[in-house]
C-alpha cells in the first residue's frame, strides 16, 4: 500500500499528467494520462450491430441479428468484425492522443477496450494468430512507435494468443481520408506483402487494429490472408469504428 502511494506521490511531483479528455491533473499508479471520470465517458456501441462486420444499424439492442447492406451483398473478405464503442467524443480523443500524442500509457485502458469486446461478443473459438494491421516504416517514424503493435502486444499478453508479425506494408499510402471506396480500394492495391505464409495455413487469425473506417484495409489484408496464407478464419477486433450516428 505504502509503496502505490510513494510511486503516486513521486509521479505527482515529478511527472504531473494531465487528461488527455478534459486535461485535469490525473494520478494513478499506471501513469495513464487519464482521469476517471473521462474513463466513464467511453461508451460501447449501444446499437444492434450487424452480424458479420460489425456496423451499428438502426433499431434498438432487442432487435434479432441481421446483415448490413454491404455484408448482404458481399462486400468484404473477412468472416467477421467487432469494435468496442463508436469513434466519437471521449473515445476519438483517447485515440488521437494515444497515435498522434504519443501518449503510449493509453495502450492499456484500449487494449483493455479491446480485451472487453472480444470476451463480450466473440469471434470464431480457438484463434491461432493476432495480426496488427501493420504501418509503413514512414509513418512509424513520424509516430516514433507502432501503436498497433503495441496494441496487440498487451492483447497478446492478456489472452495468450502469439502475434504474427510476417505481415508488412511496403508502400506508404497516402491518406485515406475523403476517398470513396473504389479510391480507397486502388489506394491500398499492393500495399501489403506477407512473409512465412507456411506459419497461417489452415489458421483462424484475428486482425487488430486501432479504428475501423470504411474497413477497406481489413479488406485487402484479409483477401491478402485468404488467398497467400490460406487461413481458414480471418475476424477484425478494433477499439473503435466510425459510423454514422442514429439519435
Ligand atoms: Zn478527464
Ligand atoms: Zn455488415
């Protein structure tokens, strides 16, 4: 007890943090740059989502399982897609801080966002293989770290499960933001190569990122995993997914 208290009493001192939400003074022994009242803020999708990419539709939460659009007419390669909360407000500020701030303390409340997902609603029994959505050697020194490995990392030491690392992306993209999804699509054409391919045959792998766009990436990684590493599952878990409000 005296020792949480002398390790708080010297971060107070010595490296005062402040919220990255609300940006009043935090204290805790993990030194996570965020209060607990902004830790209540994040809120997970409280919509029905549909059964394969995980999408918020309409309706309220006893609404039975059903299929988006997209998912009915066979737009994505991946099994199936889970998220935590929608990114917005709280959430959207913790994960900007954490990629953009290099606030890497974060990692743990969002992998903890990640772990709480994949118990909550579970992908496919007995994944073989995390995969983090890999960043170009470009944008990891502008970032001056991989978020989603580090992501992935704490994911993998709290469920067990080993992370793949064989997967590389050797063209840096340029932004997706404000492209449609053909754009997107031709965008990331190539963009990714996959090594020891031998290591996924036959695997049920999970692809971990940080935020799931338009899923354009998750797609053509995944089509990348199916068709050279001849996995046999792939499910997408990221912390959050943008979409489009329904209140
Ligand atoms: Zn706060
Ligand atoms: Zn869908």
């Amino acid at each position: 007890m005296w020792k949480g208290f002398f390790r708080c009493l010297a971060q107070a001192t010595l490296f005062p943090e402040t919220c990255v939400a609300c940006e009043s003074w935090v204290v805790n022994r993990d030194f996570i740059p965020l209060c607990p009242a902004c830790s209540q803020l994040v809120a997970p999708i409280r919509h029905p989502t549909c059964c394969v990419c995980g999408i918020p539709l309409p309706g309220n939460l006893s609404a039975p399982l059903a299929e988006c659009r997209s998912c009915h007419s066979g737009t994505f390669s991946f099994h199936q897609a889970r998220a935590f909360g929608p990114f917005e407000k709280t959430l959207a500020q913790i994960i900007r801080a954490y990629k953009f701030a290099g606030r890497k303390r974060l990692s743990i409340p969002l992998a903890g966002l990640l772990l709480r997902i994949f118990q909550e609603k579970p992908l496919e029994n007995g994944i073989d293989w995390i995969i983090p959505v890999p960043s170009h050697i470009d944008r990891l020194q502008e970032r001056g770290f991989d978020h989603v490995r580090l992501l992935a990392e704490r994911f993998a030491r709290s469920t067990g499960i080993p992370i793949f690392t064989s997967l590389k992306r050797h063209i840096a993209t340029s932004p997706q933001v404000g492209l449609s999804m053909k754009e997107r699509r031709r965008n990331l054409r190539g963009a990714f190569r996959l090594n020891d391919q031998s290591q996924l045959f036959k695997r049920r792998v999970i692809l971990l990122d940080d935020v799931m766009t338009t899923g354009t990436t998750a797609n053509e990684i995944s089509r990348l995993l199916l068709r050279q590493g001849h996995v046999s599952f792939v499910g997408v878990l990221t912390v959050a997914r943008a979409c489009r409000r329904f209140t």
